[in-house]
C-alpha cells in the first residue's frame, strides 16, 4: 500500500470513529441523575436513603441528597467547587455533613500553601437546618471548619453528633481524630503520632507505614465511632487496621487487623460495629469486599463480594432485617443485598458515592443480624475483566465520569490511528530533509 492510499485509509478510520464515538455519546446518559432499582428478588428494607458523593477528579462536583425506593430526589445539597463525604440526619431533622471545598491560592492562609503552589482545602463540618434543604437556600446552623494544605487526601471523612452534643471528627490531614463543643472547643483530641508513630509500643510491634509528618498522605484515617462502651472506633486506613481507642488513656485497647495483613483488610472505609454480636462489618475497599470479623477473636463470620460483584466498596451498613447496604464506588451505585447475597434494590448513576444511610433506621443501627445466620456471597471476574473494569474507572478521574469502556476503545483507537498518521507524515518528513542533506553534502 502506498502512502497516500495508507493516509487516506487511516484518515477514513478517524472519521469513522470519531463519527460512532459521537453517536455512543448521544446514547449514554450523561446527566448521572441516577436511577432506582427494585430487582423483585427479595424484600428492601423501607425507608428513603441518604447518599453522599464525593465525584472524580478534578470536578469537585460532590453532594449529599436524599432519594425515595422508587429513586427521585427528595433534595439534593450540592456545596460549588466541593466534595462531600459522612452525611448524617440528626434527631432533630437536620443534616450533619463533612465537606471538602477546594480553594485557589490566593484565597488560602499563608501557612497552608508552604508545600503546594496552586490550591488548598477548606475542610467545613456542617449543620444544616432540615427544613431549608428543599430549598434554594439552605441554611447552616452551626459549623466547624478549617484549611489544610492538599486537597487530595486530605479532605474530612467523617463525622458523628454524639449524645453529649459535641461533634467527633475524624480528620485525616492531621493524622488525629478529636471531638469539638457547640462553642468550638476542642473537647478530646487523639494523635495518632503518639501512639502509632515511630517509637511506639505498636509501632515496634505491628510496624506500620512510613511517612510521619511533612503534610504526607501518613494514616488516611477516614472514619470515627463512638460505641456503647464509651470507647471510640477509628478506622486507620493505610495501617489496614480497626482500632479502638478508650478515650480517658488514649490507649488502643482493640484492634482487627494489623498493617500489610492484606487478607484480613486492606484499605478499607466505614467499619460499623454491631455490638450486640461483637462483631465488626467493614467494607475491604481494596479487596472489593464486605466482610464481618468477630471482634474477639478477629474470624470472619460473614463476607460478601469479590471483583465479580463489587469494585471498590466503601461503605457498608446491616439492615434490621438481615439486609445490608453497601456502597459501590467505581460501580456508581448504592446497592442492597438480602441474606442470601441477592440484590434486592440498587441506586445507579451516582458518580463515585461515598456514603450510605437508610433514614428509617438509626444513627448506631438499632437492631441486626448477625453474620453468622447470613449467607456469604463471593464471585471473582476474569483477569482480563478486571482489567478493564479497573481502567474505566480510573479513566473516570481523566475523562468525564460518564465514561465507559466502550468510549475508552473507540477513543484509544482513533488516538492510535491518528498518531499513525503523524507518524507516517514524520516519515515523509525525516526521508525528504535526509535527500535534502544528502544532495548538499555530494555537491
């Protein structure tokens, strides 16, 4: 083939391509409104749901809304320029929610831009009045805010209104978890420097991570519980590691799971403790599973996933019934699952969901089921499957969160033909400039 016939060729593939990317586009919903599932296997459990969602990449895009069963949107709270993380209903009808809002430089205190040039976070803890949230303007009845140095992990996770009246937070920035008054005083405070760091008595024994200080990514701590006992649960994430912490010593007094123990949890987010049954259900983000441990003697009871069913879940919550609801985040949904692993209701189209709460049961769970009356669920996918199931969500931080698979081959082959084409005109070019010196140097 000649190299116009070839140029023409591939120019013709461009054209095509880009001509059945343009109708794929047409046939996607891109608007992520998000749609309701009622999958008719088995019984949800009632009640509307809070969702929050973080978004990908740079679209700071995040929200907290409530949705009913059949998936409409009762309200949606949509901070500009921010991604939102726990979401909480509080007895009194307000919304209790973590946001992390990203800030140009110009707008950041001077002690917070020292190790990056472009932006900060301001991380806010809000109350918001319930009955504004319908509306155009809601109203903040109380916050608790500060900034930090990055944006990326090092917004707030979590946070939880205890029955005292304070507000324990979990911030991750700062490696610390500490509870605040209505009056903005730091009630308790726990670094996790002083007892995970280096030189420790957990640190000579588990080891841990490196990286202390230096506004580094150290103990991503992403989640805060306050348990029956008085105790508090923290979620240590980059220790893989549950433990807890009595609150008059600071003293870790519990643990699952310990650092780089990957097949007891690696990563993981939102462990709830169902304290009737001493046990702990926690969703194992990196090895895209919910999973409940005993406490006491760290075995698994009751597990559910696998690459096949779930991608990255970050949130898991057992319903009264037996049912438990977790949170797909590279699946964009929220889905609900019965005893025997059949998803009975799913919430589709939310572009990376973070949190899930079905409203009709309370903040600390009410009544469950245990683990060991369920049914454990696994299913993994192919190599290849998970390949690409792995490289449409994280094409999803690059390209719109629309993007599936399907857009990613159709735009990978035009960006292959096309560079054929300047490849074969860099050809041309390099064989007509090499004659031109060749010529000049015979003269």
């Amino acid at each position: 083939m000649d190299r116009r016939t070839r140029v023409v060729a591939l120019s013709a593939v461009v054209l095509v391509l880009t001509a059945v990317f343009g109708l794929q586009v047409v046939l996607t919903d891109t608007t992520q409104q998000g749609t309701a599932v009622a999958s008719g296997a088995g019984e949800p459990y009632p009640g509307n749901t809070l969702i929050s969602v973080q978004s990908y990449g740079d679209d700071f895009d995040g929200k907290a809304m409530e949705v009913t069963p059949d998936g409409d949107r009762v309200w949606v709270y949509d901070p500009p320029n921010s991604r939102v993380f726990d979401s909480e209903m509080l007895d009194n009808g307000n919304l209790l929610v973590a946001v992390a809002t990203k800030v140009k430089r110009d707008n950041c205190p001077t002690a917070q831009i020292l190790y990056h040039s472009r932006e900060c976070v301001h991380n806010r803890i809000l109350e918001i009045d319930g009955d504004t949230l319908a509306g155009d303007d809601e109203e903040i009845v109380w916050r608790y805010t500060w900034y930090d140095e990055y944006v990326l992990n090092h917004e707030v996770h979590d946070v939880d209104r205890l029955d005292s009246g304070e507000t324990a937070i979990a911030d991750m920035g700062n490696d610390r978890a500490f509870t605040v008054a209505r009056n903005g005083t730091v009630t308790w405070q726990w670094n996790a420097t002083d007892h995970l760091g280096e030189g420790t008595e957990f640190h000579e024994e588990y080891g841990g991570p490196e990286g202390e200080g230096s506004e580094r990514d150290w103990t991503h701590m992403n989640d805060i519980d306050h348990l029956d006992n008085g105790n508090f649960q923290l979620s240590v994430r980059n220790f893989d590691t549950v433990i807890e912490v009595d609150p008059e010593t600071n003293e870790i007094v519990g643990m699952v799971g310990e650092p780089g123990d990957h097949e007891t949890m690696y990563e993981q987010h939102n462990p709830q403790r169902l304290d009737e049954w001493g046990t702990l259900l926690v969703s194992d983000s990196e090895n895209n599973r919910v999973i409940e441990y005993s406490v006491d003697n760290g075995t698994s009871v009751w597990e559910y996933g696998g690459s096949d069913l779930l991608f990255w879940p970050r949130d898991a919550d057992r319903l009264p019934n037996g049912n438990t609801m977790i949170v797909d985040t590279y699946n964009d949904r929220v889905v609900e699952v019965d005893s025997n692993g059949a998803v009975v209701w799913e919430y589709r189209g939310v572009a990376m969901p973070y949190s899930a709460d079905r409203l009709s049961v309370p903040e600390e769970g009410g009544e469950t089921v245990p683990g060991w009356r369920l049914g454990s669920r696994t299913a993994e996918q192919s190599v290849v499957a998970e390949t690409a199931a792995k490289a449409e969500a994280w094409a999803r931080f690059v390209f719109p969160n629309w993007i599936r698979l399907s857009h990613l081959l159709t735009i990978s082959a035009g960006a292959l033909a096309s560079l054929l084409i300047v490849l074969d005109f860099a050809v041309l070019g390099t064989r007509r400039l090499w004659t031109v010196l060749r010529n000049d140097s015979s003269r």
